[in-house]
C-alpha cells in the first residue's frame, strides 16, 4: 500500500501544492548555491578569504538543496494524482 493511499482525499490536494512549492524552492536554492560554490571554488568571483573547503561546503549544500527538490516532484508526482 503506497503513502497516497493511507492518505485522506481532504489533505492529497494541500500535500501534493506542499510538494511543489519545496521543488520550486529547493530547485531553485540548489541552482543558486551550486552556481556559487563553483565560482568559488574556482575564484571566478571577487570574494577573497573563503577556502576551498568552505566552498566544496556551499557546493554540497546547493546539491542537497536539487536532491530536496526532486524528493518534493515525486512527493508532487504521488499526491498530485
């Protein structure tokens, strides 16, 4: 029995906009932190001081935001129908 189903018919359509809303934010989150922990990794912008270590760290961070955003489409995929 899959997780839709032991759901009540009231509460599917508020999860499945619950869903998207964290796929749109995480995958937006996620792009936005991944394009800035590759431009810090590679000192492509002008911030001095942070290491590489902490920019692997907002690298890791912006892919664990995309990996939420796609748990969020197929928690949307699941309730949505």
């Amino acid at each position: 029995m899959s997780v839709s189903n032991r759901v009540p018919e009231g509460l599917k359509g508020p999860l499945g906009l619950a869903s998207l809303c964290v796929m749109i934010l995480g995958l937006v989150l996620g792009y936005i932190f991944t394009m800035i922990g590759v431009t810090l990794f590679f000192d492509l912008n002008g911030l001095q001081g942070l290491s590489n270590s902490e920019s692997v760290v907002v690298l890791v961070t912006g892919l664990v935001c995309i990996v939420v955003g796609y748990a969020g489409w197929r928690g949307f995929m699941g309730f949505a129908y």
